[in-house]
C-alpha cells in the first residue's frame, strides 16, 4: 500500500485537528445509502493514479452523488494551416446525456447538408428541425373587426420546431386609390389578393407558427432512426446507440468544455464505454470545483470521525451547494480525461493546399469554470456560420392591412414517421 494511504490525517494545518476512522472503504463499496459524506482518498497503491485526480487525494472531499451512464471517448480534430488534419490535445469525455447538437462531417470534412429554404423543408417534411438561422414567422390571429389576420412570431436560432403540414393561406387586402385629375378626383377601393404557402410548426411552447416558403438561412431535420436524410443532426445518444465508433462529428450546438483546451468542435468519437462514478466536490478551497471519481478507481477513503469540524466551515457550505445546484448539469458537459494524454496525434486527412477547403476549424478559447458566482454554461453555436442567409424578402402580407381570406391544407406530415 502507498505510503500516503497508510496515514488519512496526513494533511494541511486546518485538518490538524480531524480525526479519521481507522478503516477505509473503496469506492465501489460506497452506495447510494451513504451518500452525501465527507471523505479523504488515498492511493492503494495497486497502480498510478491519473494525474487529473491524483491532486485531489489527501484533502477532505464532499461525495454528493453516485450515477451510471455511457459515454464517449474522442479527440479535438485540428485543420493545420497547411493542409493536414490533426487529433490534438486530451482524450474528450462526451457523456450520453450531452445536450448538444452534431452533424457528421463528410469524408473531406466539408460542412454537411443543409435546406437553404423553408421550401426545401416542406419538401422532405421532418418530424423536427432545428433552426441554425433566427427567422420570422406569422401567427394567425383574431382582428378587431372579427377577421383573422396575424401577428409576428420570432424565432431565435437554436430552436427546435415541430413539423405538421403545408398550407397555403389567401390573404385580402382594400386599399383606397385617387383616380382622375383636378375636381374629378375620386377615391376609390382596390382589393388585392395573393397566396402564400407555409409550413405549420409548433415551437416549444407549443405555439403554432408559420413559416413562409420563401424563407431563407440554415436547417437540418433531428435525427429519426430508419429515416434516410442526409441534413440530420444527432443527439450524443443517438450517436451511440445507431452509430458504429468510430466516426467523426462535428459540434453544431452546445455547450463547450468548460475548461481550458483546444477545441474546434469537430472531434473523432473513438469509443463507447459505461461507467459508475461518484460525483464530488473539494471542501477547504475558496473556490471550491466539481470532480467526477469513477469508482474504479485505484483509491481507498477514509472518513472522518465526525463531520461537525467541517459544519462551520463557509466553504464546506459552498461545496453543498454547489452540488446541489450544478452536479446534475456538471454530468452533462464534455470534460477532459483526467490522464493528461496529449501525446496523441493523428493525422486524419491531408488535402493538398486549397484556398476552397473548409477553413471553420479554429481553436476556441474556453477558459471558464463552474462555481457559485459563475451562471450555469450556456448552449452557442460552435460552427462558424459566416455563410447564413438573413432574408429580407420573405413572402408575408403588411402588418395591420391583410386579412386571411382562406387557409388550406397541402400536404400533412404523415404520424408513422
């Protein structure tokens, strides 16, 4: 056994005064039933523990929470300026509950395909689609005359929209008119009618919203399994249940890894592995982290004769409460293995020079953090998205003036699919 594992109240000056219970557990033999606890890990000296833990050995650690899931081991995929395409930098953990968006990238990583138009849409008829581009819809909604007219619905990019049916709407419009010259002058009342199709979609609240054919950006269709369509977006979990590892993936949406790291967003997903870890957070730091210990790991833990000493403490405060608040979310996110291996590297896909390859993959610099002062990570767009179209000509009727004169359905999405 280690040295440092034969002695728990080896320790800083603050824990001088904390007594530790002579026997030790190993993590797997911490269950749900003992959870929350204070704890102390130390090496059993079997084998070396990965460098990104092993800091957290020998100081008193708050163990929240025990879970079990699936999850993903990738790399960063780098594009080099003068040509090749690298895997860089850690191992990339990418659980099963991640809630980003990718799309896989095509053999010459190229950006996948797209519908360009609303029209393109209603022509495969999705389930779902995710919008990449923030666009205008109508609501169709009761005037003050009686007649239905509409009102502008926003929808902001990142949204996800559900797909029902086509329509096709007539809309009226009268309009006063001077004709003649002079004393002759006379006003009259010109009525005009055009027709505009639509896609009808909810959004996500349940909002119904339509959507212009002529409507220009960026869509893909969410993923269903057994439906062939080549503008799809995955879920990490539908990577892993319909996907042979391995596969290249690029990171439409989502939030990044929340340390600091080179990250392109397109990553090479090697393999699927399950795992129990325990989720946990340093107790005596003014600001305190969260870790994830997989229970497998080569360490035993000593617990405290009491855990009064730490009641008192601020910090010991902030710990709970930063696992009550974030230690759900913080299961959710990419993370960076804890064995420091960036001695990897790969060459993917060496293009010759081309001033026409795509350029997109660019390290981003994500130096943030999870703590009590910090707001929870938030979903962005990781895609450079330099070629959205932002339409200024999509098909609807004036504000205020057009009234629905009628509203028919095309074509229905059918409900097997």
């Amino acid at each position: 056994m280690a040295e440092n594992s034969e002695n728990p109240n080896n320790g800083s000056d603050e824990l001088s005064g904390i007594s530790w219970k002579p026997e030790a557990r190993t993590l797997s033999d911490i269950g749900d039933d003992s959870l929350p606890c204070v704890c102390k890990l130390s090496s059993d000296g079997s084998r070396a523990l990965p460098v990104g833990l092993s800091i957290y050995c020998q100081q008193p650690l708050y163990l929240y929470k025990r879970r079990q899931r699936k999850q993903v081991l990738g790399r960063t995929i780098y594009h080099d300026a003068n040509g090749p395409y690298y895997e860089v930098g850690q191992t990339l953990i990418l659980p099963d509950n991640f809630e980003g968006w990718f799309e896989i990238v095509p053999s010459e990583f190229g950006k996948a395909l797209v519908f360009r138009t609303i029209e393109e849409v209603s022509k495969i008829l999705p389930r779902k689609i995710f919008t990449r581009t923030p666009m205008t819809g109508i609501r169709i909604i009761e005037g003050e005359d009686g007649q239905q007219t509409f009102k502008d619905r926003k929808i902001p990019a990142g949204s996800i929209l559900v797909v029902h049916s086509t329509l096709s709407a007539k809309w009226t419009t009268c309009a006063e008119r001077e004709k003649g010259v002079g004393v002759r002058k006379k006003k009259m009342e010109e009525v005009t009618t055009i027709e505009i199709p639509y896609l009808k979609c909810t959004d996500i609240e349940q909002t119904e919203v339509l959507l212009p054919f002529s409507t220009k950006g960026r869509f893909s269709s969410v993923y269903e399994k057994d439906i062939n369509n080549d503008r799809s977006i995955y879920r990490m979990k539908d990577l892993i249940t319909d996907f042979d590892m391995p596969t290249i993936v690029r990171l439409v949406y989502g939030k990044a890894p929340v340390v600091p790291c080179i990250f392109t967003g397109v990553i090479a997903l090697r393999e699927t592995v399950s795992e129990d870890f325990i989720v946990a957070s340093t107790i005596m730091n003014k600001r305190n982290v969260l870790i994830e210990f997989p229970v497998s790991l080569p360490v035993i833990a000593h617990f405290p004769n009491s855990e009064e000493p730490f009641s008192d403490l601020t910090t010991f405060q902030d710990a709970k409460k930063l696992c009550d608040k974030y230690a759900l979310s913080f299961s959710s996110l990419i993370k960076l293995s804890p064995e420091m291996d960036t001695h990897h590297m790969k060459v993917h896909y060496n293009p010759q020079k081309s001033k026409t390859k795509e350029s997109g993959l660019k390290t981003l610099d994500l130096i943030t953090n999870i703590s009590l002062t910090d707001d929870e990570p938030a979903d962005r767009f990781i895609e450079s998205d330099s070629d959205s179209i932002q339409s200024t000509d999509q098909a609807k009727p004036t504000r205020g003036i057009f009234k629905l004169l009628e509203l028919t359905e095309i074509k229905r999405k059918s409900t097997d699919c």
